[in-house]
C-alpha cells in the first residue's frame, strides 16, 4: 500500500487541474463578453437587465433613440 504508485490519483490531480484551468478561462470568457455588451435596442433589454455585478456604463433607450448612459455602481453590500 504504502511507496506504490497510485495511477488513480496521479491522473485525478491532473484531471482537476485541467477542470480549474477551463473554468477559469470559460470564465473570463463570459465576463469579457458581458462587459462587452451594448444593447441595440429595447429588445436587447431583458439579456442587459441581468448585468448587475459589471462596475461599466451601457446605453439607455427610448424605443430607437439612445437617450444617454446608465452607470450602474452597486456599493451597497446585501
């Protein structure tokens, strides 16, 4: 049991290693994409109303008219 070379937790260790390394690269994926969204028009509003956690300014609509910029600062700690 003991000095064997175990091949299960060889590969688990690099199993989770590898697991890591894409969830931190789908990640910043996903962050680089949201930060990156402009709404094009009021349609796009429900996938924008989900943006909650980005410290960035997005558009603001009325029907076809952008009508200025929303800065969105969520200070207050629930």
């Amino acid at each position: 049991m003991y000095g064997l070379f175990s091949v299960t937790a060889y590969a688990s260790t690099f199993l989770l290693l590898i697991a890591a390394m894409f969830i931190l690269l789908l990640s910043k994926r996903l962050v680089h994409k949201e930060q990156s969204y402009q709404p094009n028009n009021i349609e796009g509003w429900s996938l924008y109303e989900r943006q909650t956690t980005i410290l960035s300014k997005k558009p603001l609509f009325k029907g076809d008219v952008k009508r200025g910029y929303i800065k969105r600062y969520f200070e207050k700690k629930w």
